[in-house]
C-alpha cells in the first residue's frame, strides 16, 4: 500500500516532507511490530532495550528466529 494511501492523504507538499513523513510512519510501524513480538515474552521495549545493552545483538536475534 502506498504511504498516501496508508495515512489518507493525497498530497505531499514536496518530496522531503513526504520522506520525513515516511521515516516517521516507518519507525512507529517497526516499532510496534517490535513490541507485538516482545509481548509474547512478557517483555516491554524498555526491558528489551536493556537486555539489547547488556547481552548485544543475540537476544534480539534469537527472539526473532524463535517465531
């Protein structure tokens, strides 16, 4: 689906407003799919943040796998 189309708006005023909106719109998405995936385990974002500092990328990629 088109970003237009995903936030019901026709027109962009130039092609960096509509980048900056998709950068937004793109992180808000990650996120959530992040915190979907992290409910499962009982886990917040904060707490995986931790857990992502202290233990580094492999807990992020082994939830991830183990869906």
């Amino acid at each position: 689906m088109k970003l237009e189309e995903e936030i019901k708006q026709a027109k962009f005023r130039d092609p960096f407003a509509k980048a900056a909106v998709n950068i937004s719109y793109t992180h808000f998405w990650l996120q959530d799919q992040l915190r979907q995936l992290l409910k499962v385990h009982h886990i917040s974002l904060q707490q995986f943040n931790v857990l992502r500092i202290d233990l580094g990328v492999v807990v992020f990629f082994y939830i991830t796998l183990s869906h």
